[in-house]
C-alpha cells in the first residue's frame, strides 16, 4: 500500500476531507479578498467574488493535476479568480479602479500574462501570504517555547545559539523546533508554495 502524503492538495483531491475544504477557504478567502480591496472593489462585491471563485475551485479541483510545475496551483487559482472578476466586471457586477488608470479589463489581460511583472508580483504575493497562512494555522500545534524558538531563529534570523540561551534550551533543541515546524509547514504547503 502507498501511503498518503498528508498535503492539503492531497486531500483536497480524497474529496472527503471537509476539514481540507475548510482549510483552503480560511487560506485563499482573505488572500483573494485582499487583492481585490486592493483595487477599491466594494466589501460586498469582494465577498461575491471570493465565494464564486471559491464554488468554482471546488467545482473544478477533480480536473486539477498538479503535473509537478512550480507554481501549478498558484496558477491555476490566478486563472479562476481572474476568469471570475472578468465576468464579474464584463456583467457590469463590479466597478473596480486599475492601478495606473488603465481599465480593469487591461489590468486582467497584464495579470493573466505569465512573463507580465503583475503576474510574477501575484506569484510572490502568493506564496508569502500562503506561507504566513498556513503558520498561523499550523502554529497551535506546537509547544509556545517551540514556536518561540522557530520564530526567533527561522523567521527573525537570530543565531541558534543566542535563542538557544535565552530560552534556556540546548542549540539541539532550538534546530529540532525549527526542523519541526518547518517540515509540518512543507506537508501542509505541499503543491502550494513551491
């Protein structure tokens, strides 16, 4: 028997796992609907959107396959949120002002472009609220004096050794807390952050 990876995508594609579609929703909602507050879409309107990007990923996702491309996902999710603000917006649903005065429907055509600067800006954007997300979300898990550890030294860079004495651990300790966050962080990102 093969054992399952333990990946979000991975059980989001099992279909099963309510608690993976809860998952992607609490990670992607305030990332889409960040980026449309971004563009002085209403409240109202964002929160449409969001919900109809949402229902077409999951309505789509068993057409998915992640064929191991950096940033396959991440694209495919740009594809959807753009194909769904470009209905929203052609059907006159929307109003939203473009950065730089161009029309919205332009901006959409420039994102949409892979090689387009505002696509590689979506694919960081992307990947760097991802990556918060998921810690947030897989930071009750761990011990605080864990957490602490990981933090300091993975995400503040401070040396091993200096948080190792002030938190009265060994440096051993402080790289197994890192090594253990970082490894839960690479299952649940798996396919998504790449």
């Amino acid at each position: 028997m093969v054992p399952t990876s333990p990946s979000l995508l991975d059980r989001l594609h099992r279909n099963a796992d309510q608690g993976a579609w809860d998952r992607l929703a609490a990670v992607y909602s305030p990332l889409i609907r960040g980026w449309l507050r971004k563009h002085d879409i209403r409240q109202d309107d964002a929160d449409d959107l969001v919900q109809e990007v949402l229902v077409v990923v999951v309505r789509r996702f068993p057409e998915f396959h992640h064929n191991t491309r950096t940033g396959a996902f991440r694209a495919w999710l740009r594809t959807i949120t753009l194909n769904v603000c470009r209905d929203f917006w052609k059907a006159n649903r929307i109003r939203p002002t473009a950065p730089g005065g161009t029309d919205f429907g332009g901006y959409l055509d420039q994102l949409a472009d892979d090689d387009n600067p505002l696509a590689r800006q979506w694919d960081r954007d992307h990947d760097v609220f991802v990556t918060k997300r998921l810690l947030e979300i897989i930071r009750p898990q761990f011990e605080p004096a864990t957490w602490d550890a990981f933090r300091r030294v993975a995400i503040d860079g401070q040396p091993a050794a200096e948080v190792a004495r002030e938190l009265g651990l060994t440096v051993n300790a402080v790289f197994i807390a890192k090594s253990r966050i970082l490894a839960k962080l690479r299952e649940e990102a798996a396919g998504l952050v790449d």
